[in-house]
C-alpha cells in the first residue's frame, strides 16, 4: 500500500472512531473511487459498512462505482450488512447484467425485495442471464458499445460516436448489415484517418473474432488468451450482434475461476467467503467433504483390522503407515493436480491417447521418485530394525505404492471429465480418500504376501 493510500486508510478509521462523520463525507466526496476500492479490505467490518453507508448519501453514483469495483466476497459482505431497503437501492443502480453475478449469492429476502423493483422489462432480463447458469457468459455481456450500419459514411459514423453515452469507451465501431448481423469492425484510429464520404464497409476489417451468446466463460478466457483482445464482440445463433466483452470483465472472470480451483483442491467451497460471521452456515459448506473423508477412513480401519494377524506377528510394519500416508497422498495430490489443471486449461485433450501420453510421463516421474524414496526408507528400516529381509519388503511395498499413487491420482480427473464433473475435483478429499483406501490396502496386502510367504 503507497503512503497515500495508508494515510485515507487511517484517516478513515480514525475518522468513525471518534464518530466525526462530516469530516468523512467530505474525505469520501473528494476521493477518487479506485483509492476508496483499494482501501476497503483493509478496513473491519463495522468500518466497511459504516464508510459505504455514508458514501452512498454523500454520491450514490459513486458508490455504485466502489461497490462494483470490489471483489465479490467484498461486495456479498456489504451488501449482506446493509439494511434491506438501502441494499435494494443501491443494487437498483446496476445493469441486470452485473445483478446476475451476485443474486444467487445473496439472502432470499434481498432478492425478492429487488425483483420486485424491477420493472417487468429488466426482470424478465435478468432471469434470462440467470437461466443461463453460472458458467455461462452471460453476465459478462456489456450493451456499452457502438454499432453503425455498413451503409454509413466516416463523416456519419463520426457522428455517431460523439453523441454516444459518456459512460461507452469507444475504442472500436461494429458494422452491422440490415438484419443487425455482425459484419466487420473498424477501430476509431482508421475511421479517423479515413475520408469523411467513404462508407464504412469499404474500411472495416470484414474477419471480425466473436463469441457465441451461448458460449461459457472458460471459451471466453481462452480466446482473450488466444488472441490478445481488449474487446470481444458476442453474436447469436444468427450472428446478429447483441453485445461485448471487455478485458476487466474477463479478468474478473479468471480470478474467481482461480478462487473457486483453490478452494475445490482445499475440499471446501468458495460460497464461504460470502459468510463472514456465520459459522454454522460455513460447517454445514465444509460437512459434506469431511464425511466424504471420514467414511473412507472408516474403510481404511476395516482394511487395517483385516490384517491384525499381519500386524501382531510383524509390528514393525504399522511403523511406517504414517509415512506411507504422507508420501503416497502427496504423490497422487501432484498426479491430479498437473492433469486436472491440463484438462480444464485445454492443454490436455479430452482424447484417451493424448491423456495416456500425460498419464504415462506421471508413472514414469513417479517410478523415479518411488526408487529414491524407497530405497532410502529400505535402509533407514534395516538399519532400526537389524532385519534387512523387513526392510527389503517395506521398501518394495512403498515403491509399489507411490507408483500406483500417481496412476490414480492421474485417472481420477479424466474419469471425472468423462461423467461430466470438474476434474479439479480430484485434487481434494476425493483422491487423498481413494489413496489412503488403496494405499493401505497395497501396502498390507504387500507386506503380507512377503513375510507370510517367506517365513520371517
């Protein structure tokens, strides 16, 4: 944070410390809106609310610019704070297009109150980008944009953009034919340059990248990726132009699929964050993964028990479950985490040969790892227990383990993809369950074949 920066932060504490909220109004009156956003994660949850809440009697519009520009758990939280009717009023100010990507998330009071306020036009609106789900782009469509028809001239074209809505960036025009169909784009640059009496068809970039109104967010980053744009332009089943994507839209869009990864590989749900103080209502989120955990560790003491007559005749084996756990869970978390993150970002194909070549490069690493780290537990248990034939075994049943870890781990986000759920599924609770069931069972079973066989 700049000293600037630190100064309003301290200034704005202090300020509803002592209760001078005049001196506030006139701070957050006279600040611009991206030191007030920046400033706001910094602050508790009482000075939150209490600096928006005068923000929004000092300048509505400005609030609605802060509100917007905060990060979604930010947003969620002031708006779950707010007084009933205070929160409609403010999220009053946005499109139905920025509604859409909070109202699922907000309580069931807030969101009849605000669909109530609609008008009919806006709420049919905003329950069709609702009705396309949560991946869907949707929400990220932006109506601030300038279309012209091919028809028009430079000189009317130029026209068009100076009386268009201060609040549109024009950076580029869109040509459309007379059924509204996208057909070509021009930037503001070469309508400049352009002769006043030549018509905008003549000048446009008639191979125009777009992206199908149906299309989901996933497409969207990979083509802003692909092709280094600021704007996309969105079209439907019939090409006609009803919208656009900015880059800021986009970026918001990559770091809330980033957020939700992390807490998926965490076995938790990012809905939590929208909670701040309700604790039950963050147990209940995080229940259902830790039941996945404790029932599949009930198995693994069923497998154990299994093998009691393993473990009374050879208790030196239990020694090294601990590490077992850990190596082999660990193993198999990397596995599933290189190809899941290679499934969901497209550089793993969907296709059996193309994931067999990833899954193949993983067992392989593995091996690798699995002889170094066997062959150092091998030594470390024959030297503990002065019994090199156990130690062998042990260091066999490990490297059998490890490399099976990372096949698993490696299988489990493409079986996933192939019924049609998130791969990054698999980096949680689920493989560390499967492995520890598995692992135990390798490791035992192992060990058991072995020392019986060999009449230790």
């Amino acid at each position: 944070m700049t000293p600037t920066l630190n100064v309003l932060k301290e200034t704005v504490k202090r300020l509803i410390y002592k209760g001078n909220y005049r001196a506030l109004e006139r701070i957050l009156e006279k600040s611009h809106k991206g030191d007030i956003v920046a400033i706001f994660r910094y602050l508790s949850h009482h000075e939150k609310i209490k600096a928006f809440q005068i923000l929004m009697e000092v300048d509505i519009g400005k609030a609605s610019d802060v509100l917007y520009d905060l990060d979604e758990d930010l947003q969620l939280e002031i708006l779950r704070s707010l007084p009933l009717k205070e929160a409609v009023r403010i999220l009053l100010t946005f499109s139905t297009g920025e509604i859409a990507k909070i109202i699922d998330k907000l309580p069931d009071e807030l969101q009849k109150h605000l669909l109530e306020k609609l008008e009919e036009e806006e709420r049919e609106e905003l329950e069709k980008y609702i009705s396309y789900g949560e991946s869907s782009i949707a929400s990220l469509i932006s109506e601030e944009y300038v279309s012209v028809f091919e028809e028009r001239t430079v000189e009317e074209v130029l026209s068009i953009v100076k009386t268009a809505p201060e609040d549109i960036e024009v950076v580029y025009v869109y040509v459309i034919d007379k059924k509204e169909r996208l057909v070509g784009v021009s930037s503001i640059k070469e309508i400049l340059t352009a002769p006043g009496s030549v018509q905008i068809k003549d000048i446009m970039e008639s191979d125009v990248i777009s992206i199908k109104s149906n299309a989901t967010k996933e497409e969207a980053i990979d083509m802003f990726r692909r092709y280094d744009l600021f704007i996309l332009p969105v079209v439907d089943e019939e090409d006609v132009l009803v919208g656009v994507i900015y880059i800021d839209d986009i970026l918001d869009a990559i770091t809330e699929k980033t957020t939700e990864d992390i807490f998926k590989m965490a076995g938790a749900q990012e809905e939590e964050l929208f909670y701040t103080n309700q604790i039950i209502k963050i147990a209940k989120l995080r229940l259902p993964w830790l039941l996945v955990s404790v029932f599949g560790e009930i198995i693994t003491a069923f497998i154990i028990s299994i093998f009691d007559f393993t473990i009374r005749e050879f208790l030196p084996i239990i020694f090294f479950l601990p590490l077992l756990a850990a190596i082999s869970g660990n193993i198999s978390s990397q596995s599933a985490i290189i190809i899941s993150r290679g499934l969901v970002t497209g550089k793993i194909m969907e296709n059996f040969k193309d994931f067999l070549y990833y899954l193949y490069r993983e067992v392989k690493v593995a091996i690798v790892l699995a002889f170094v780290i066997s062959g150092i537990v091998g030594v470390v248990a024959t030297l503990w227990l002065s019994h090199h034939i156990m130690g062998m075994v042990i260091s066999l049943a490990i490297f059998i383990n490890m490399v099976l870890a990372a096949f698993s781990g490696g299988l489990l986000p493409y079986i996933l993809l192939k019924i049609n759920r998130d791969p990054l599924l698999a980096t949680g609770p689920i493989v560390l369950t499967v492995n520890d069931i598995f692992g135990i069972l390798i490791y035992l079973g192992t060990a058991t074949f072995f020392l019986q066989y060999l009449k230790l």
